[in-house]
C-alpha cells in the first residue's frame, strides 16, 4: 500500500538558457521507468508510492539533470506522508467526472 504523495517541479539550470522541456521530458522518464503511480500536471508531477521508493527515483533524477549538464537543480517537493495509505484518486475523486 502506498504511504505517501509527493509533488515535484524539477527546475534544471541549464548552459545558455536552452530550453528545460527535454530535461523536464527526461526526469519525467525516470519516473516512469520506476515503475511508481504517477501523474504529470502542467506545473509538477505527483507521484503515489513508498516514500523511501520516491525519495530513491528523485535522487535519481537530479542526478540524471547533473550528467545532462546541468551546474545545478532546484527540486520544490511536497510531501503527504500517511502510513495509514495515501491515494491520489481518493484524494481526487469528488473532482473527477
């Protein structure tokens, strides 16, 4: 059971202000290749999982911003952590049609 929701805006400081979409793309394929419930929105992506699980996968992501080249990442992360289970859908649901 999942046991936590974490948001996360990964800003990459790219050479010559190019253009982070491709950055943003790659870390988002990160998750993915994870295997933890996720879901991308316009601003941050949420992810549904193990805190220990995702906290591994961000870690790995910024890492993966600094062998692109990147000097450095900003990572803004919200964290729900609740043992009793964490669900974006239950979470979400009276918004859902």
């Amino acid at each position: 059971m999942a046991n936590s929701l974490v948001s996360i805006q990964i800003l990459p400081k790219t050479n010559k202000n190019d253009n982070v979409i491709p950055y943003v793309d790659e870390a988002i394929s990160i998750i993915d290749a994870s295997g933890i419930k996720y879901e991308v929105h316009p601003l941050e992506t949420t992810l549904e999982g193990n805190l220990t699980e995702i906290f591994t996968v961000i870690e790995q992501m910024n890492q993966k911003m600094i062998d692109m080249g990147c000097s450095n990442v900003i990572s803004q992360i919200k964290v729900l952590y609740q043992p009793s289970g964490a669900s974006m859908d239950q979470l979400t649901e009276k918004y859902r049609t």
